[in-house]
C-alpha cells in the first residue's frame, strides 16, 4: 500500500487558522502517514506551533524554506517527503478526516499516479462545491483531456506520485498563480494515470478568485504563461497521437474554451480589483484565444456569459464609470455593518456598476479603506442624498438599505433577467432574500444548486 507525505505549508496564514490546518491531520481516521511542516517566515508563530505539534506527534517534522510562498515551500516539502504521494496541504485549509485513508484505497484500487479530490469553497463568496471536480471525482480512470480535469487543474488537494517530482525533476514554479495548472497537467500529459476520489474532500478557506494575492500585470502574465504552456503541452500531444493538427480538435477547442472562461472569471469579473494596464493584456490575449475558436464555441462562451454581454464588454475602468447598468444608492442605519456590504459588491461576478454613498457613511470610519478612492464611486451630502443620487446616476437606480452582504451572483442574474426597469429593485430584494437563504443553508452542509 503506497504511503502518503502531507505537506503543510504557512505562508501568510495567522496562528488559529493554521492550527486549523493541522488538526485536520490529527483528525485522519489512519495514522501511518506522514508530515512535513514548511515554515517559510511570513506567519508570526509558526515555528513555535510547529515544533508543538513535531513534539506531539509522531511522524510530524519541520523545515524552514529560505524563500516565501507557497509554492516555494512546496518544493522544500517535497525534498524532505518520504512518502511515494504528496499531498498539499495550505495554512488555513482543511481536508476532512476520511481523506489520506481514502486516498490510499483509490490508489491501490486504480494504481493511479495522479489522483483527484471533491473540492469545497468555505470561505469568501458563495460556499459549496466545485461542480467540476464533484464530475471527475466519481471517474475511475479519467483521460488526460478530460474537460473536468482541465477546469480542475488549478485546486488544491490531489495526490501526487513522487516519481513525478524525482524522475522528472518537477516542481511547482514559484510564483502565486497557476502553480497547481503547471504541475497537474504537466503529470497528466506526461502519461500519470488520473483517477477520482470522492472520498477525499479538500476545503479552501480562502477567497477563490484571487488566492494569495489581488491580479497584478506580473501575476497575469504568469498566470497565461502557464496557460499558453499548458495550450502548447495539448497541441503537442494531439500532434503525436493524430499526427497533425488543424485547430479544430475537439481536445484543442476544449483546452480553448477552458482558458477562455478561466481568463473571464478569474480577471475579467475582478474588473474593479485591475487597473487599464492588465485589462490592456487582458483583452489582447481574449483576442488571440477568440481568433483560435470555432463560430460554435464562441457562440457558447457567448451564452455562458451573457450577463458580460461578450463580445461588446467594457475594457476600460473609464467605460465602466460613464455606462454601469446598475447605480447602487447605499442608505443603512447599521454602519458598523457598511464595510462587508461595500466588499460583497466589489466581489460580484458582475462587476458593472456604481455606488452612491452619504458623506457622512464615507466618512464613519467603516468604510472600507480598499475601495476609497474606486473610481465608481460617488459621494453626495447627506441632505437631499436619493433626489440628487437618481437624477445623476447614469445606471438603472438601485435603493440599498439592507446591511446585510450580498450573494456575489445576485448582480448576475439581476443583469439578465426580463424585466420592467420599474420591477429591477423588486427583483433585487427578491434574489438577496433568495440567494442569502441559500448560502446559509449551504453553509449548514445542504449543497442546494
């Protein structure tokens, strides 16, 4: 029976969340596994919570990594694994106590040397699971090519077979984006048999649209180098088993389709986190993935996002600013509440939109500091604030006076639903009081879709 190293890494995690990580291990219904904790300097404590649990447990052992982050770190645990799999643990992040037995079982079941997990979102935004590892999870032998496997390849939690690492001298490259992509599909093209595990559950707790850090020019070139690499990887594997390629492989269109949305939801609906210089490259690399598809694909990612309203989407902060569909007029009494209010609209999937906010709120000491000086917002005195803010906002006016969060999908749907202008607030109210109760029951472990 194979054995199994779990690596834990600590970059940026505090204390609690990261003992929350390491309980998940004490937890595991088997014991004869394997740890390594990679302390790499950027969580106050670490050291001293490591050495905790080294002297605690037995198979528990500590490392520093001279250079930050987590896929760094990664790589210092996989020098010092011992075990014929990895498995990747981050600071703040949980797998649940059935997972390295279940691992184990699969694996020997399938001889799989590539294994993948179901996938749960915890923390910010919506919570549940992953819909497209819920599909591969349950598939005993997936292909290289699987379309599941390509929308999963960038999420924590598989189990990797050392040899990859040894044999092949990979390693995650070191950098905050797309360093699962890089390894997953490097393992999966290079010939590693892929099998599910639904019994093995990985759940992030961190926000999944940015993961360690907010989209930079540097960080969105590195996250399509690894995509163009992963495009070129697929090309040549069709060329070898086809012995040509004409671009309209249903693999190739696939992998197309893949970078496409990903590029989409991973940047484009971030709109406001960018600036004009990455949306510049943004819309230069959509055009070049748009050149490559079929009219049939291209019309499917059209559909799919129809709430951006493809191809006719707004590049530029600027264009945003002058034509939002919808103007948020922001008017609670709980003010103490105005900052998750204001970050659960900067975190909507669609991101087309203005706030009007009361000087007065602006200036309570709540507002969230990140999103002062957003470019769609608007301050008016408190005094005349709704007559003033519906006469001048240029998007459909939308009264928000609950301080409860919003859903990051209510926008969305509120963008394509058929309606009456005169109905668009009813409908608002209508989809926060839907969408919030959802949520909750979500988080009460009821996985609703």
């Amino acid at each position: 029976m194979a054995s199994i190293t779990v690596i834990v890494t600590s970059h940026k995690t505090d204390e609690d969340a990261l003992r929350y990580s390491l309980e998940s291990l004490v937890e595991q219904t088997v014991e004869d596994f394997d740890v390594v904790l990679v302390d790499d300097g950027t969580t106050q404590g670490a050291d001293k919570l490591f050495a905790q649990y080294c002297d605690e447990y037995d198979g528990f052992v500590s490392v520093f990594s001279e250079k930050p982050g987590t896929a760094a770190s990664r790589n210092v645990g996989a020098l010092k694994a011992r075990g014929d799999f990895l498995l990747f643990l981050d600071g703040g992040d949980y797998i649940a106590p059935e997972t390295v037995d279940k691992y184990r079982q699969t694996q020997e079941a399938t001889k799989a040397e590539l294994l993948v997990n179901r996938y749960y979102y915890s923390g910010e935004g919506e919570p549940g699971y992953d819909s497209w590892s819920e599909q591969i999870c349950v598939v005993p032998d997936v292909d290289k090519l699987d379309r599941a496997l390509l929308n999963t390849s960038d999420l924590d939690g598989k189990l990797f077979s050392r040899k990859f690492f040894d044999l092949y001298g990979l390693r995650f490259p070191e950098q905050t984006v797309a360093y699962n992509a890089y390894l997953t599909m490097k393992c999966a093209l290079s010939g590693a048999k892929t099998a599910g595990c639904a019994g093995a559950i990985y759940e992030k707790k961190s926000n999944p649209l940015f993961g360690e850090a907010k989209p930079t020019a540097d960080s969105f070139r590195a996250f399509t180098a690894v995509y163009d690499e992963i495009l070129g990887w697929v090309r040549g594997v069709i060329e070898e088993e086809t012995g040509s390629l004409d671009g309209d492989e249903y693999a190739y269109q696939e992998i197309l389709t893949v970078y496409f949305q990903l590029l989409t939801d991973r940047f484009y609906r971030a709109f406001w986190h960018l600036n004009n210089d990455i949306l510049d490259l943004l819309r230069l690399k959509l055009e070049e993935i748009s050149a490559q598809l079929s009219d049939d694909r291209r019309q499917k990612i059209n559909a799919k996002n129809i709430d951006l309203r493809f191809p006719s989407m707004y590049i530029r902060l600027e264009d945003a600013v002058q034509m939002p569909l919808f103007s948020l007029l922001i008017d609670i009494t709980k003010t103490d509440a105005l900052g998750d209010l204001i970050q659960s609209f900067y975190g909507q999937k669609f991101p087309f939109f203005d706030l009007w906010v009361k000087q007065s709120d602006f200036d309570s000491g709540y507002y969230p500091q990140a999103w002062k000086n957003a470019p769609n917002l608007h301050l008016l005195p408190d005094e005349g604030f709704f007559a003033t803010a519906r006469r001048d906002c240029a998007g459909i006016p939308i009264n928000v006076k609950d301080e409860k969060p919003v859903d990051s999908s209510v926008l969305s749907e509120l963008a394509t639903a058929k309606m009456p202008r005169s109905l668009v607030n009813y409908k608002f109210a209508a989809l926060r009081k839907q969408k919030g109760a959802k949520t909750y029951l979500k988080g009460k472990g009821f996985n609703l879709r």
